[in-house]
C-alpha cells in the first residue's frame, strides 16, 4: 500500500495517557474502553458525545457531531430500554459514517470447568462468575 509509518514509543502507560489528555500526541493511539454496565449508553457517550471531548471526558478524539449529540440525549429520555436501545442504533450508524476512531479488536473471554463443578458462566462483561459456581 505504500504507506510509511513509525511507531512513537512511551516508557510508561501513563506517560502516553498524559499525552494525550493534554492534546500533545500527534500521532495514532491506542485506546481501551470496556462499558460500566450493559448499555450502549455506557461508551456511546463517554466515547463520542461532544460534551465528553476537549479534556472533559474520554472523548480522546475531540469528535463532535450534534445530530449524534441529539440521537444520544434523545434515547437517554426514552421511558422503555427498546426505545433507547434504537436510538442507540441510529446514534451508532453515524459513527460508522464518520469514522472518528477505528475498532481494531475486541478482547475475547475463554473459561473452563471440570465435571465436577456447575454454574459456570461469563458475566455479560466476559468476567468469569465465580459466586454461582459449585463443586459436587
């Protein structure tokens, strides 16, 4: 493809962090969210809504977009989790058209048991959920 690239190294995970609070990378970063608790709500805003950039949350990207702002606002008025749920949709489908950070990947969550033990299960965070295991 042709493209020239050089990696930017930092001793230390805070040191990159540091950097870019204070708007001073300049180069691509890496960035890592996992939500709170199972919404979509939960990286939506803290990712992308304008009220989150400029050093004001973890919108690292500074994106702003106010049809995105208003589909957000709107879903977090709606009386029924479905209501939200598609607004967050449609908040989600103007990201994919504006691209303000790139997904490369997604962690994947492994686990295993034995016989002998029941009720393994993997919390909707990937997160193994050991109070309702059991050994006979």
């Amino acid at each position: 493809m042709g493209i020239k690239s050089q990696a930017t190294p930092y001793p230390t995970f805070s040191e990159m962090r540091d950097a870019i609070t204070d708007r001073t990378i300049t180069t691509a970063f890496r960035s890592g969210w996992r939500p709170d608790y199972p919404s979509a709500y939960s990286y939506l805003y803290s990712l992308y809504d304008s009220e989150s950039a400029d050093g004001k949350g973890s919108n690292d990207g500074d994106y702003k977009n106010p049809e995105f702002d208003a589909l957000i606002d709107k879903a977090n008025t709606e009386s029924s989790d479905d209501a939200a749920e598609q607004g967050y949709r449609q908040a989600q489908e103007i990201l994919f058209k504006d691209l303000p950070s790139v997904p490369l990947w997604y962690a994947n969550s492994k686990g295993v048991a034995a016989r002998n033990v029941k009720g393994f299960a993997l919390t909707w965070q990937g997160i193994e959920d050991y109070r309702n295991m059991t050994k006979e």
